[in-house]
C-alpha cells in the first residue's frame, strides 16, 4: 500500500468519524478533499481538479431537473392538491377497515409521482392524517410507520430527485432508471398496504373503519363543497383525457380495432372516446363522483404528462420539470391557491432544498476525485474483487454494506461517494445480465436501499419530521413503527435481488 492510498484511506475514515461528531457534510466533504488532497497530490493539482470537476457538475445537463421537480413539487403542496388527494381516497375507502392506512400510503404513491420531497410530503400527511388516526383510535406504532414509510416512497418512484442525481453517476439515462423505478416502487407500496391492512383485519381495533355517521359527514362535505367553474372544467378535461389514453393504449396493446375517425385533420378512436364520454355524464350527473375526480384527476394529469414525457423518451427530465413545474403553478391558479405568499413558500422551500442537494453534489464530486486520484478507490475495488465470494454474494455484500451506511449517512454521501467505489466491482460481475441491463438493476437495487436511510436511526429523518407535526407520538413509537417497515424495504430488496425482471420490464418495454 503506498503512501497515497494510504492518504485516501485515512480521508475516509476521517470523513465518518467528522460526520458522525454532527459537522455539515458538504464542509466536511470539501475540506477533508483539500486538505487531503494537497497533501497527497500537491496544492496546484488538488485545486485543478477541484476546479474541473466542479465545473463539470455545473455543465451537466441533468442537474437542471433537480430545482424545477422541487418546484413542482413544493407547488402542488402549496395549491392543496395533497389535502384534496386525501380526502377523496379517505371517503372512497372509508367501509374497510384500516382505511385510513390505505388512504395514507396510496395518497404517499400518488404524491410521490409528483414531488421528491420527503420532508414536505411526511409533513403534510402527518397533518391531515395523525389527527383522524388519534380521534379514531388507530395503532400509534402502525400510523406512524405508515405516514413515515409512505412518505419516502418519493425518492424512489419517479420524479425522483435521487434518481436525477444517480444517472450521470452511473453512466445510465434518467429516464430508464424512471422506468425501472416503477416496479419495485409500486411493489413496496403494495406490500405497506397488505401488510397494514392485513393487521387491520386481523387485529380491527388496530384500524377499525369509518363509521356510518362519519361516512354520511364526509360525504356531505365532499358533496356540498363548493368549486370555481374553472377547477370543474379542468377537472373534466383531465378525466376524459385520463379514460381515453387509458383506453387508447389499452386497446393498442390487445390489438383490438380502435375505430379511427379523422375530425378536421385528427384522428379520433371511437372506442377510446365513448367511455371518455361516459365517465364525462357520469362525473356532470353524481355530485360524489365529480368530488373524487376534483381530488384526483388534475393530479394525475400532471403526473402522466411530466413523467410519461420522461419514460417514453418525448422529452429530457429537464424539459419534463419545466414543464411539470409551470403545470403546478397553473393547478395552484385554478384552485385559486397561487398567491404571494405561496410563490414565496414554494421558492424558498425550492432554494433551501436544491442548495443542499446541488452543494452536497458538488462537494461529493470533488471528495470522490480527490479519493480516486489518491489510488485509495482502485484499492478498495480490488480488495472487494478479491473477496472469495461468487458473484451474487458479492452484489449482496455490496447491497449489505449499502444498508449499513444508510443508517448514518443520507442518500446524497452514499449515491456520490460510495456508489463510484463500488460501481467497477458491479461492472465485472457476471450475473447474466448485458452492461446497460446490469446498471440499470443495480441502480434500482440502491434506490431500493436508499429507502431505509430515511427510517433508519440515529439520522432517521422521516422521524424527526413526524415527530415535529405530531407531539403526541413519542419518537421511540415512531422508531418502532417504521422498523416493522424497514422489514419490508428488506424483504423487496431480497425479492428485486432475486427477480431483476420487477425493474427491467418496463425499461426492456419502452427501448
């Protein structure tokens, strides 16, 4: 080992050890790569490299998105779409019992697809949800698991700002790691709802069901709120806009005659439109209909567009967030929710996260250069090539390792430090996958890993979020509650470990 390597080495110790004190990281990153770095590779040379490689982040057009999908997403927030979302999966689902877990974490994937945002979106559901859950005499440990768990689904299922920030380290188009993040994200989401609704129904006095008082209460609200016209029309237009893609694609992928008719130089399918049109009568006639379709047509409009765009390659994530962003504050408009002082939120809201995020980018950056110029990553990459282990232990001894550093450290450090190191062990595996097909998987894995960081103490910051919303949890309940969680990101990990095809259909599907 030369006295370089064993430079970097000592960087990196230092740099767990600095952190763990409570020193920011971005400093912690940027200094120990300085100091380091001059002392190792010579003063003139470590800011050369820094500055390249700062330039370089700046340059990449993929970091563009991070702002704007943050934009989106603190909009949305500010417009009340969330609160609106809840509401209608709240009375839609009020007869089963633990309805209010399904409605939390179906509200969280939803919400998830417009926003990366775990603070805001663990915030708000801790909000409108903690209260119905205390009144109503719901599980402590589960509520708080659930609002937790649910609101970290963010930073996988796209648009996922990690996901932004993984691909031009990878090597790999955002928008096929979007597409792979699809399955396991959907996949997890359904295991939190079996998984609390199988308590429920086992244990009602856990999540017992809305009462027929209070489905008549929520009903009559739903039903006598009143809306400008404007949100009515817009809402219409995203519900028949909604069926008829829907069925368009439907009817495409089954290979069944779409009746194609040519109305002033366009081509309409008659089989897509009449139940366009169907579901148009039935939102104008049933007063309690049109209220779910206010609380989740324009939100899933938003959200198809701004990522089918992505997936299907129409659009870069950049283009795509811009769009999404000027989307959001249209919606905030029509509400009637777009204000100064909601503009003001948002932007700070945006300049404060995206600070942290594109900071902590740039400090990373120049960390892992320095590290690497050192020679101290090509050692580590050996001694972990070298590890007598197949090949598929050696993923799962990486994804393990991943799993422990998420307990101390936030995604950011991991994705930007850690991941690099690992990333030529991956490339030299043969799991029978192609290189793309590899790094896709493996992106997806960490993404998937990338879960627990959020619910794993000390950092645990979905907790902290909580906690600040909800006094009336301790932070040991909430701890528990999510470990009952983490259980489950484990057993998805273990299940996208041994089925690669959850992540790689959609992205096999849309090359």
């Amino acid at each position: 080992m030369s006295y370089s390597e064993l430079l970097g080495l000592i960087m990196l110790v230092c740099m767990v050890a600095v952190i763990f004190i409570g020193f920011p990281i971005s400093f912690t990153l940027l200094f120990l790569a300085i100091i380091f770095g001059g002392f190792g590779l010579g003063w003139e040379q470590t800011f050369n490299l820094s500055y390249l490689q700062i330039w370089g982040t700046m340059k990449d057009e993929i970091f563009p998105a991070v702002p704007l999908f943050i934009f989106m997403g603190y909009m949305t927030e500010q417009a009340g779409l969330m609160e609106r979302l809840f509401g209608a999966m709240r009375s839609l689902l009020a007869p089963v019992r633990g309805s209010l877990y399904l409605a939390v974490i179906l509200t969280a994937t939803i919400f998830a697809m417009a926003t990366g945002i775990v603070g805001a979106a663990v915030t708000v559901l801790g909000i409108m949800a903690a209260p119905m859950m205390i009144k109503t005499g719901y599980d402590a440990r589960l509520s708080s698991g659930a609002i937790a768990a649910g609101g970290t689904l963010g930073i996988l299922i796209p648009p996922s700002v990690m996901l932004v920030v993984m691909g031009p380290v990878m090597g790999v188009p955002v928008n096929l790691l979007y597409s792979a993040a699809f399955g396991p994200g959907f996949l997890l989401a359904g295991c939190y709802i079996a998984y609390t609704l199988t308590r429920s129904f086992l244990a009602p006095k856990l999540g017992p069901a809305m009462t027929v008082e209070e489905r008549v209460a929520a009903y009559k609200e739903m039903t006598t709120e009143k809306v400008g016209m404007p949100v009515l029309i817009l809402a219409l237009l995203c519900l028949m806009a909604i069926v008829y893609l829907l069925v368009y694609l439907l009817l495409g992928a089954t290979r069944a005659p779409t009746l194609p008719v040519t109305i002033g130089g366009i081509s309409v399918s008659i089989a897509a439109l009449a139940p366009a049109l169907l579901t148009a009568w039935a939102y104008v006639r049933n007063a309690y209909f049109r209220a779910i379709v206010l609380g989740v047509a324009p939100l899933s409009a938003l959200i198809g567009f701004t990522l089918g765009t992505i997936v299907g390659g129409l659009a870069t994530p950049t283009e795509a967030a811009s769009c999404g962003a000027f989307g959001a504050a249209i919606l905030a408009l029509v509400y009637r929710r777009l204000s100064v002082q909601s503009l003001t939120n948002a932007g700070i809201g945006t300049m404060v996260t995206s600070a942290m995020v594109l900071f902590l980018a740039v400090a990373s950056t120049v960390f892992g250069a320095v590290f690497t110029k050192l020679g101290s990553a090509n050692l580590i990459t050996n001694y972990l090539l070298a590890v007598p282990l197949g090949d598929w232990w050696k993923l799962a001894l990486i994804m393990a390792i991943f799993f422990v550093l998420g307990w101390p450290f936030e995604w950011p450090v991991i994705i930007l430090v850690f991941l690099p190191i690992a990333l030529p062990v991956v490339e030299k595996l043969q799991l029978g996958l192609g290189k793309l097909d590899l790094l896709i998987w493996f992106g997806t894995l960490t993404a998937v890993n990338m879960q627990t960081a959020y619910l794993s103490p000390p950092v645990a910051m979905s907790a902290y979020y909580l906690r600040n919303v909800v006094p009336n949890w301790s932070l040991a309940t909430i701890y528990k509650g999510m470990a009952d969680y983490m259980v489950i990101q484990v057993f998805v990990l273990i299940l996208l470990l041994l089925w690669p095809q959850i992540a790689l259909w959609l992205p096999h599907a849309v090359r």
